[in-house]
C-alpha cells in the first residue's frame, strides 16, 4: 500500500498565497530589505530620525540592521471592494 504522501506535497501549493499577503519594507537608512513586514494593501512611508514627517509618524521600528530607529506612517488602505 502507498496511501501516505510526503508532507511538503500539499504544503507546497498554499506557500505562494502566502507570501503575497506580506510585503517588506525596506530601510531608508541603511537599505537593508526588511525592516518589517505590513499587510500587503497597506501603503506605508518611512522617515529616518530627524527627517520631516518622523514626529508625526504612525509607528516607529528599531532597524534590527543599522538599529536607526526608522518612522512608519500609514498613508492607506486600499479597500477590498
Ligand atoms: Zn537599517
């Protein structure tokens, strides 16, 4: 009997779904790819401290690269409608 398949096999079609429900935010000081992930349908700006807009910012995420602690507005949502 072969009734058992390998794990990976249905593991495998749900991954790319995943991944796009996440986009990554780069670092505006030092570049690096990720400073933290945000729902794919938000739209987001990032101020190094001292630039305009830092103060006003919505959230504020210690780069784990350059540890600049990096601002984050929100602008929007797209809607899903
Ligand atoms: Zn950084």
């Amino acid at each position: 009997m072969h009734l058992m398949n390998p794990p990976l096999a249905t593991r495998r079609s749900k991954a790319p779904n995943r991944q796009h429900r996440l986009q990554r935010l780069p670092c505006p000081a030092c570049k690096c790819e990720r400073l933290i992930d945000t729902g794919f349908h938000t739209i987001s700006k990032t101020f190094v401290f001292g630039e305009v807009g830092y103060d006003t910012a919505d959230y504020y995420q210690k780069c784990h690269s350059c540890r600049n602690s990096i601002g984050i507005q929100k602008l929007n949502t797209a809607s899903y409608t």
